[in-house]
C-alpha cells in the first residue's frame, strides 16, 4: 500500500494506487488564561479511518523557536494546562505505516491574568483583606506603618500567593 500524506490539495495524479491520509489536531480553544481558564482539551484526528495508526504524539514549541517538544505519546491529551504564559504552535502526529504524518501548526496563546480576575479571586481578597486591617491596627494618632506584599502565581499548584509582609518604619 503506497500512503500519501499531504497538508493540501491532491491531484488525481498523486492519488492513483495510494491511500490517502490527512491527519489534524483538534484544539478544544486558542486563548488561554493562566489559572482562570487554563484547561485545553487536545485530539489527534485521522481523517481516514480505515489505516492502522501505529503511534500517536502531541507537540509544542513556543511561537519563536524551532524545537518541537512531546507532550503526550497517545492520542489524546485531556486536559492539557497552559502553564506557561506566551505564543506556542502545537502539532498533532499520526505515525500509519511508518511514516510520521503531522498535521498543521495550531497556534494557542496563553495570557497572563487581567486585574480583575487577580482581585476577584478569594485568596488575594482574604490576603489583601488581612494585611489592611492590620495596618488600621498599627495605625495611631502618632503613629503610621505600612504593610505590603507582591502577590504571585503559582502556576505549579494553580494558586495565588504572596511573599512575606514587609513593614514600614
């Protein structure tokens, strides 16, 4: 059996005697948003369903380099988490008759919080909430200090934190 994989158009010509393929990759959405709206779900489509797939693998490599890396050696990765901010292409690859059919680049772009997503989220309201109290606790008719903090996104465990609480003089 003779496989033609093309990205395209087939001519009749590249059709004769042969099996054509065409392989996509299913992405559930491109706009992602770190912790908010990470959770992307990823397939593998064969638009033949005829052929025997040997191998699956899901891809990425950020927008800007050329190194492909695996995510996933099956057909489907669900969910995928966007854990990273930044422009990324992923690729789906359907391995029929020993030969690696990949499909087009999908770009998928994983944003950075907005501010009111940071500020309506629970944790950062408790935190923020506490450290204002007290500093009205530390505050007197002859005496004012400060608290403060920067607050982080811990995109290993999907949660906001924050360093210690400095204080002023």
């Amino acid at each position: 059996m003779k496989l033609l994989y093309l990205n395209g158009t087939v001519t009749a010509q590249d059709a004769v005697n042969a099996t054509i393929v065409k392989v996509d990759l299913d992405v559930e959405k491109n706009l992602l948003t770190l912790k908010h709206d990470r959770d992307c779900d990823l397939e593998v489509m064969v638009e033949l369903a005829s052929v025997t797939v040997d191998e699956y693998k899901i891809e990425i490599k950020r927008t800007i380099e050329s190194t492909w890396y695996s995510m996933a050696t099956s057909k489907t990765l669900t969910p995928w988490y966007g854990n990273i901010a930044g422009f990324f292409h992923l690729r789906g690859m359907a391995k029929i008759n020993r030969v690696e059919c990949y499909s087009t680049n999908v770009v998928v772009t994983n944003q950075f919080p907005s501010y009111t997503q940071i500020v309506g989220d629970t944790i950062v309201q408790t935190d923020t909430a506490t450290e204002w109290a007290n500093t009205l606790t530390d505050c007197t008719t002859n005496q004012r200090r400060e608290r403060g903090f920067w607050i982080l996104l811990n995109t290993i465990n999907d949660s906001y934190e924050h360093i210690p609480v400095t204080l002023g003089p």
